[in-house]
C-alpha cells in the first residue's frame, strides 16, 4: 500500500517532468500554445497509452482517469506561460525527470509482469511506458528520437525491467517497484554525470 502511493506520488513528478521537456521542445520549434499543450501531453503520457494499447488494457489509463491528463496539460500550459525562465533552468528538468523515468520503467514493468507477459516483453514495456512518449515528442518536433541516438535513456528503463523481474520473485512487489525507480534514476543520472552513451557506427566522409 505505502510502495503504491510512493509511486503515485513519483508518477505525478514524473509527468510534470515530461510534461515540461515536451512543452521547451516545442518553445525551441517556435510552436505556439497548442504546440506546447499537444507535445507536453504527448511526451507525458504516451508511453503508457502505447502499453496499455499493446497490452488490449482499454480504454488506456492515461486517457480514462483525467487528473493525469489535467496534470499533463497545466504542466504545458505554465512552461507557455513561464518559457524564458524555465529555459534558463532547463537542466534542473533533468532530475526530476530522471525520477519519472524510473517511476514509468518500475510501472511498465509491474503492469507487464502482472499480465502474465514473458521476461522479454516486461523489459519491453519497462522501456516502452518510460521512453515512448520522447520518441512521440521527438517525432512531432520533426527529429530523430533522441533515444535512439544519444544518452543512456530507454536503456536505463529496459534495464529496470530487468530489475523489477528480480526483486518481484526475491523481495515481493513494494520493494520491487521502488527498488527499479532507485535503480533507474542512478543509472540516469550516472550516464548523465559521467555522458556515457551507447556505442554507434562512425560516419565517414
């Protein structure tokens, strides 16, 4: 029950969070108010609408309970109204969003798991609940997802679907889904410390 409402309160953070990154991507691509309403709602939620279509959970939450959705929209509506000042202070985005990055992946992977879904596939939704939307976002701004190209991001996640899977059957699930945020959140802010990234092809001319 506590390890329920701990992650409530994390997956609140972490649409505000996302929310907020959607809404600077469309103040750096000169959108207007819709803009930063449709790519803050977007990035903030869905990724757990793609889950929950994946996995035939309809109507998905995201869109059913409506407090997300407000959530999600008066995030994008204050960084419209507040830009310059949250784009001087854009990377201080960067922690709460690593949190909400661990709450989705922890969220992803329990509603996976508990579906009865294969290891695979809960790694899967742990990166697909937590990465989706900035894959949604980054399309709409007309850009290669950033998750595709640079950063430990939808790594961090899939790896805590890992995670989740082993402390679920070791420790139980409370310890399990705030277990998997903690392991997250350190990993992405390790690779942001440190700018780690995955390895890729050198281009040469």
């Amino acid at each position: 029950m506590i390890a329920d409402l701990a992650l409530d309160a994390l997956n609140y953070v972490g649409i505000v969070a996302f929310a907020v990154s959607g809404a600077l991507k469309a103040g750096e691509k000169g959108m207007d108010l819709l803009g930063f309403v449709v790519l803050g709602f977007s990035t903030a939620l869905a990724g757990g609408i793609i889950r929950d279509v994946l996995l035939d959970r309809l109507p998905p939450i995201n869109i059913a309970y409506m407090p997300y959705q407000l959530t999600a929209i008066s995030a994008s509506i204050g960084t419209f109204v507040l830009y310059d000042k949250v784009n001087r202070h854009r990377d201080v985005v960067l922690y709460p969003d690593a949190v909400g990055l661990g709450a989705f992946a922890a969220i992803g992977a329990d509603v996976a798991l508990r579906a009865g879904l294969n290891p695979l596939a809960v790694v899967a939704m742990a990166a697909i609940t937590a990465a989706g939307g900035g894959v949604v976002r980054d399309v709409l701004a007309a850009e290669i997802p950033a998750v595709l190209r640079r950063e430990i991001y939808a790594t961090a996640a899939a790896v805590g679907g890992g995670i989740y899977m082993v402390l679920y059957y070791s420790l139980g699930r409370g310890p399990a889904l705030l277990g998997t945020t903690a392991v997250v959140v350190a990993l992405r802010l390790a690779s942001l410390h440190y700018g780690w990234e995955l390895p890729r092809v050198k281009n040469r001319a």
